[in-house]
C-alpha cells in the first residue's frame, strides 16, 4: 500500500487517508481514457469537442504536475521509481 506513497515521502497512515481521493484520480483517469478513445471516431462536431477535451485536461494535468512537483509527473510517466 505504500509503494506509491512512500516514493513521494508519505506514510501509510496517509495512503489510508487519500484513499477516497485516489479513487477520484482513477474515474477520472478512466473518463479521460474514454474520451481519448472516442473522440478520434465521433463525427464532428462531437468528434471535435472531445477531442479538445482531451488535450485541455492533459495540458492541465501537465500543468498541475510540473507546478505541484516535477517527481509526480516523473512518477506519472514511469520514468522514475
């Protein structure tokens, strides 16, 4: 339970506490791996709109990874262990 956690320097007492918010971190994981899926083979505009979508919420989340800590966007993209 603490192999994740403990790479960023927390505790399993905390991994305990962020459960219900890893749990949000994987449905939206899972919207965006839907929406990268299926707005390349919607018509447009729908096609076009999720597309978009995709690209702000990965802009986002690049954003929010490299201000809040470059080691959790190395983590992320499993360069670092």
């Amino acid at each position: 339970m603490c192999e994740g956690t403990c790479r960023l320097g927390g505790t399993p007492g905390f991994a305990r506490a962020a459960e219900a918010l890893a749990a949000v971190q994987g449905r939206y994981d899972g919207s965006l791996a839907a929406v990268a899926a299926w707005g390349p083979v919607a018509a447009d505009p729908a096609g076009f709109r999720a597309r978009v979508l995709f690209q702000v919420c990965v802009a986002a989340g690049l954003h929010g990874a490299a201000t809040v800590s470059r080691r959790i966007l190395l983590i992320g993209a499993g360069r670092l262990r």
